[in-house]
C-alpha cells in the first residue's frame, strides 16, 4: 500500500521512515504522491528555519526521474528556488549542495537495494538528516501543515565541475598503474568514464553504462559475488588494483593486483597512515565494527583511534564534531575532509587510493599482506522482532556487567578478552541483530562464537553462523 492522503495531509507507510534515510518499494510502499508529500514537508523544514535554496539530484533507476520530478514539485509549492543538479552518484549531489552553499538537499536514490526499490537521501545545510529528524517529518507531512510561496525551478547541472575538481586534486607520484573499475550500472557510471579520462595510466572499464535494471550484477561492492567480474578483469589484464561503486557511489569496494578483497577498514588503516603523515596526533575514527587491527595501528602510526556507532549519519556528525581529517566504517563510507568536503565519495576515495599508490614503492597486494594477521567473521545478521532486539542487547549487557567483562558500549556491547573481540549491536534500519567475532587464530575465534553464542542463548536466541 502506498501513503494515503486525506484531509490533514499525507501519510507515509510506515516502513518507509528509516534511520538514515526514506526508503521502500515503489509502486508498493513509495509512489510519486509520497515523493511530492516528502518535497512539501522537506521544504516547510528549510523555509522555517529560513532556508532558501535546495538541490535535488536523481540516480539511474527507473523509477527516479518521475520520483525527482514529484519531489521538485513540492519542494517549489513552498516557495523554494530548487536547483535540479541532474542524474548522477549522490556525491555529485552533495558537491553541489556544498559548493553552492544550499539551504538544503534531496537525493533520489535506492542505493545497494535491488532495482524496484527506491528512496531520499536527505541534507540539511551541510549536515545529514536522519533518526529523529526523519520522524518529525512524518509527522509534519501528515500534518499538512505546509509553508506556500511562489518557488523557481532551475536545471543547475554540476557534472562537468564535480569531475573537474576529482581530476583537479589528484597529485600524481612516479608510477602510472593498470587499473580495472567496476561500476555496476550504478549512478557513478558516466562520472567514472570521465573521471579516468583525466587519469593517468590506463583504465579498464565495466558496466559504466547507466542501467536501472543492474544487468550484470547488483551493486553493492561488500557482497564478495558482486566482485568476481571485477576480480577476474584485474588478473586477466594483470592490473595493479579493482575499483568497485555502489549503485550510487558513495561507498568503494577493492581487490588488490591478486584480485583478493581489502574490505573497509583495512582501506581505512591505508587512507589513516598517510593522512597522519601531514596531520600528525589526529583523530581517525571508525566504527565499532571495524578490526582492532585497524584501532591498534592507527595509535602505532602517531594518531589517535576513535570508535564510534556505526552509521553513515552518525559517524559523519562524529567527524565534524571533532574537527578529524579522516573517518569511515566497515561498509566503506570513507569521508575527507582533508582536501575535500567530509562527505562519502567512493570516486574521491578511488582518486586518493590510485595517488597514494602511484608514489610509493610497494603494491597494493604487498600492504594487504603486510597487515597484523588476524581471523573473523563476515557481519552476521539474523533476525530478531523490533520490540526484542534492543531488549537482547541490554539483557546481554547486563550479565557481562555481572561477570566482570572488558567491554566498549558506544554501539550495543564489544567485549574483548585474551581471544580477541565479539560484537552484538542492534541494527537501525532492519528487525535483525548484528554480529562479528575476531581472534588471533581459528582456535581463538571458536571459543569467541561460543561466548557469543551463549550469550545469545541465554536470551532466547540460537545462531546457526555461530555453532
């Protein structure tokens, strides 16, 4: 069922007010109705609070240039000037919303998720808009209670200046490098094109065409399957490294010259020991998913690790907070604001990645077997009812209490001992708990699954990932 309008305004369906962003099923949970209710209550926020100006920006699918269109329609009903930035990844968007200092920004865009699926991703001013914020505005919106005014619409293309600058701020070293890039069909698709145009080295291209149905394979780079034609275009042609998008580029997937996956943090720990080499003693924060590894290296290399909850959103707001040159998380959301704006741009961090290995002596395969060995688990997501998920956490805290346990509660509870680590969080966006074990050894990560999964059981619970 989609949203109902009546009388007082419109009403979403339910499920489609997340933490992070509006998302759900169109033609099911989300329709061009609820795309102009969301423009009317997204710019009755920015009017009272004296907003002006906002960009709006669509990605490839094939449900979004009906979806922006709507969405533009009632963002202008509130007497806004809304500028039109065009299709493209969602950091494009925020280019624009930062370098022409909107009020406020909309992104149409279903992410990862598969191709009937769609959604907003929303800023206000500079900063994310979620949790809370994201409620208040269902509320207004099936309030009815909207601001009027005469408002302008203009296309404000951006493409060509947002290129410009990635190209503009690549520092190349010694070496020109083969790299293989992978855009999944995903909105980065044409910026990625004319992004190693201005690149030196030679560029392998796939799926850079722009295509809603995602024909060669769903994109969402952190999904090991996503990644096997990009792995084997990087050994047949002997590249240096692979470069991967999400369906809307803010988040990075790669494989080293072997075609092995580096996962999010072990990127990070590359992008943080360079960065420190120009910001010695920052803070570098990750979230509590992330290896120790990558925690205990930071402090090896002179800055200072921050763990933090993980989300998007909240690890943003974390790094503006703190004024931190670098952050990220373990789904690969890396954000500079060294040199750059401090918002996720998976083609930024592609830029910074290929810089720093074209100037020092060691490959990218060459880091990832240099790094601290360690053994864990995929994140394991089991479901769990929303009334009950919170509820398994603290009843699990509350016993580690009890027995004494060494534990980090920023993000559920991260309990470390003479194994290693294990995690228990409740997840923000889906009725599931979230797990990951880590040990030195595979010895070590048995007996850390067992914990975990006791813990669990005590609670109701059984995992089979953990037996």
């Amino acid at each position: 069922m989609t949203g109902a309008s009546g009388p007082a305004g419109h009403r979403f369906d339910p499920t489609i007010l997340r933490e992070y962003d509006i998302r759900g099923v169109v033609g099911e949970t989300l329709s061009a109705a609820d795309a102009r209710a969301l423009g009317r209550g997204f710019g009755t926020l920015l009017r009272r609070a004296g907003g002006t100006k906002v960009c709006v920006g669509y990605d490839g699918r094939l449900s979004s240039p009906e979806l922006e269109a709507a969405l533009v329609e009632g963002l202008r009903a509130c007497g806004l000037s809304v500028l039109r930035v065009g299709r493209g990844p969602s950091p494009m968007l925020y280019y624009a919303a930062v370098t022409r200092e909107a009020d406020g920004a909309v992104m149409v865009t279903g992410s990862h998720n598969p191709p009937a699926h769609n959604g907003f991703k929303l800023m206000r001013g500079k900063a994310s808009f979620f949790g809370a914020d994201i409620q208040t505005l269902g509320e207004l919106v099936e309030s009815g209670d909207f601001e009027d005014g005469p408002g302008t619409v203009e296309e404000h293309p951006v493409f060509d200046d947002y290129v410009a600058g990635l190209v503009a701020d690549y520092a190349p070293g010694a070496r020109d490098l083969t790299v293989a890039w992978d855009a999944g069909n995903g909105a980065a698709g044409e910026a990625m094109v004319a992004l190693t145009k201005g690149l030196p080295g030679r560029h392998l291209l796939l799926n850079e065409v722009i295509d809603g149905t995602f024909p060669a394979h769903h994109p969402d780079p952190t999904v090991p399957e996503n990644l096997a034609q990009l792995q084997a275009c990087v050994r047949e042609n002997r590249c240096d490294l692979g470069i991967a998008f999400d369906g809307d580029g803010d988040r990075i997937g790669t494989v080293d010259g072997q075609g092995r996956v580096l996962w999010g943090d072990q990127l990070m720990l590359l992008f943080a020991r360079d960065i420190l080499k120009t910001h010695p003693g920052a803070t570098i924060i990750a979230d509590v998913k992330a290896s120790q590894v990558l925690f205990d290296e930071i402090a090896r290399a002179g800055g200072q690790p921050l763990m933090w909850m993980t989300g998007h959103s909240l690890i943003k707001a974390k790094m503006a907070e703190l004024g931190a040159p670098f952050a990220g998380e373990m789904s690969a959301h890396l954000f500079f604001a060294d040199r750059y704006h401090g918002f996720d741009d998976a083609l930024y961090a592609a830029v910074r990645l290929i810089e720093i290995l074209s100037r020092e002596d060691w490959s990218l395969a060459e880091y990832r077997d240099s790094l601290p060995p360690v053994v864990n688990t995929p994140e394991i997501r089991f479901p769990c009812a929303e009334d009950r998920k919170a509820v398994v956490v603290e009843e699990v805290r509350a016993r580690l209490v009890a027995a004494g346990a060494e534990m980090t509660e920023i993000d559920g509870v991260r309990v470390r001992d003479e194994d290693g680590w294990w995690l228990l969080r409740a997840s923000n966006t889906q009725d599931v708990l979230v797990a990951r074990c880590e040990a030195a050894d595979e010895a070590g990560l048995a007996r850390l699954k067992k914990a975990l999964a006791n813990q669990l059981k005590a609670s109701g619970l059984e995992v089979d990932e953990l037996r």
